[in-house]
C-alpha cells in the first residue's frame, strides 16, 4: 500500500464549452426547454437559478447530450448531484480577493466529495474597482486567485459597450481582458472561458448579431475554450432588465437573438473540434494605419492586401500550435459594419493551406473566392472569421 493518496483527478475538457447564465424554469415543459436548448446549439448549462427535479434533470442532460455546471450556496456537497454530465459545481460570481481562502476550502471540501468535479468560480472583468476586486489591479487579482484557489478553468465575465454616441467602444477593453486570461491560463495550463454580452441594460444598447459574432471571435482568436452568453432566459428585476431581450423572453417567447446565438453556435462548433486541439502562442491587432507586413510577422501570414477601392482593414489574428505540430491562424475582421474582403498571403504555399469549415468542421483547401484577382481573396463577415492550417 502507498503511502500517500493519489491526487483527485483534473477535469478534462473534451468538448468547446458553449453555455450561458440563466437557465430557464424547470417546470413540466422542462423536456421542451432543453430540447431548444441544444437546438441552438449550446452544450453547456448553468443551471440552478431555478428549483430542479434532479433525476429528470440529469435524464434531459444525457437525452440532449449537454453538460452542467450546478449553483450549490452551501458546503453540502454529498448532496449535490454525482453524474458525468455534470462538470462541476459552482461557488461563487465575482468573488473579491479576501473570498479566496473560502473558496479554495469550498473547493478543496467539492473535491472530496465529487473528485470529478471541478469547483467553478466566475471573476469580476478589468472594469471592475479596485474595492470591488480587493486587489490593487486586475492582473495582480487574476495571479493571486490561481495561486490561492488553484481552479480547473479560468472565466471571466466582460460586456463591452457598443454605442454609436461615444468616440470609443468597450472593444479594446475587451481584448484587454481576453489578453489577460490568455497569459494567465496558459502558465497555469488550464482553459478559460468568458460570459460576453447579449442583451440589452443599463448604458448597453441590444448587440446586433454582428456584434455578438465580434465578441465571440475575439474570444475564439484569443485562444477561449469555451464561450458564455449573458444571457439566455430573462432574468427578472425590473430595475436592472426593464427592456428584457435575452435569447428567451420571460414569456417564453424565443427572441431574434435565438436564431442569432443559433447561427454562431453551430459555426463556433465546428471551429472548436479543431481550436481545443490548438494551444495559443499570440494575438495581434492589425489596424487600418498598420501596415500589415510588419505588424504580422512570426503569425502565419506575410500580409493581408486590399484593393485600391477598399476601406483600410482592420483585423485580430490568432495564432495557435496544433497538438500534431501545424499551426493554426484564425483571421478575424475587427469591424462589425461591413465584410472584409482582404488579399492574404500565408507563409506558406496556398496549395498546402487548409481551412476549417465552419459549415461541417472538416479540413478543406483554401477557395479563392475572386478567382479573377490576383492572390488569395478571402471574405470576412461583419466581426466575423475563418480558421487556417498551416504546415
């Protein structure tokens, strides 16, 4: 017999995690509510907002094929739901620095009684004060919670603002944020995920579908294993969501934002069969004053082009190591006004470039699509991108 005990398991992703806050009651149309759930394209759920039945409710996780992470406010973990659907439990959303010690108990008190669970904890985004955070700055709070808490997944929540009044957007901050969680859980060797704005409140305006697809490439490009919606079921209290206009109305009602999130999921779905099998090594921001040769070097591509009738680009590059040696670029079109339509000039030969089909997540050869010009035209949607393997 040894003589010390093995260390609990370490959760393992084995699919891109694309859940939301909110879970919709849990009521005798629960069958139809997680039905329309995976027919949008979510796999993950946060669940708990709402009283659950617990052994229909995990019935409805194995009969869709979606995985939860369960609220649990109390230390009574034997109690707490025991099935490999359920990733982990959840302790706590936007915990100050003097929080950490508890939860690293809680954890520590789940990984006993659940070894297969992790202990899931949201934090606070760069925004947030220095008294909210109890850190002197963010990146000092992001270090001191994985040294303290030691999580399984890093994540984050950040609503940047879209408003066509202001000079400036919340998109820089944004990426700020993704920046730091990237750094952070690549030397801590965990993923991260991150909640990113659906709806409208407060000083928010309701996200065009554009701009909920630039939310979630940005994250994508900076190397995101999972993706969270805020939020999926209206939560209620007038003061805060007076507007309502999550991806389901309080009177269960579908928004224009379920066809939204539905479109993105399936095509983030695809991308991730190959993104969780890649490892981030950096992002860069090409902007319209840029110029793109220099900025790019060491990323995968020598040069993004443009016709002479087009606007300046403006683009975010993911570079990214494939577990069987490729690299993998995801190119990404910074605005969410207008398609991109960029020459690109890869460093390597076209012929042995593969992209990654957003429709089926298979490996294809690149298309150009504007044979008749010279080099390799690439279209990219409004805040959208595509997703290259290199040799």
């Amino acid at each position: 017999m040894p003589w010390f005990a093995p260390a609990p398991p370490r959760f393992t992703q084995d699919r891109f995690a694309i859940g939301f806050w909110v879970d919709p009651p849990f009521d005798h149309q629960a069958e139809r509510r997680y039905r329309e759930i995976a027919d949008a394209g979510f796999n993950l759920v946060l669940a708990g907002f709402q009283k659950l039945d617990r052994p229909r409710f995990v019935r409805l996780l194995r009969k869709f094929d979606l995985r939860a992470i369960v609220w649990q406010d109390n230390d009574n973990f034997q109690n707490s739901i025991d099935d490999p659907h359920v990733w982990g439990t959840a302790l706590r959303d936007e915990p100050s620095a003097k929080d950490f010690p508890d939860l690293a108990r809680r954890a520590k008190a789940l990984k006993a009684a659940r070894p297969r669970q992790f202990a899931y904890v949201n934090l606070f985004p760069n925004y947030a004060t220095p008294g909210q955070l109890g850190s002197p700055d963010y990146d000092s709070h992001v270090s001191d919670f994985i040294k303290t808490f030691q999580p399984e997944v890093l994540s984050m929540d950040h609503y940047p603002l879209f408003r066509p009044d202001r000079p400036t957007d919340g998109r820089d901050g944004y990426c700020e944020n993704l920046e730091t969680l990237r750094i952070h859980s690549l030397k801590a060797g965990i993923p991260f995920w991150n909640f990113f704005n659906t709806m409208p409140y407060g000083p928010h305006t309701d996200p065009t579908e554009s701009q909920l697809r630039w939310q979630v490439f940005a994250s994508l490009c900076h190397g995101a294993k999972g993706i969270l919606w805020f939020c999926y079921y209206t939560p209620g209290g007038d003061e805060e969501f007076p507007k309502g206009g999550a991806i389901i109305a309080r009177d269960d009602v579908p928004t224009h934002h379920y066809e939204q999130a539905g479109r993105i999921n399936r095509v983030v779905a695809n991308l991730g069969k190959t993104l969780m099998r890649c490892t981030s090594t950096g992002v860069v921001r090409v902007r319209p004053t840029d110029n793109p040769a220099t900025v790019l070097r060491g990323s995968g591509l020598l040069d993004l082009r443009k016709a002479a009738v087009d606007p300046p680009g403006d683009y975010l590059v993911g570079s990214f190591r494939h577990q069987d040696g490729r690299r993998a670029v995801l190119l990404m079109n910074y605005r969410t006004t207008h398609t991109a339509w960029p020459t690109v000039v890869f460093d390597a030969a076209d012929r042995d470039v593969r992209e990654v089909d957003p429709r089926t997540g298979r490996e294809i050869p690149v298309r150009d699509e504007s044979p008749k010009m010279e080099g390799v035209q690439v279209p990219l949607l409004d805040g959208g991108g595509r997703l290259f393997l290199l040799p």
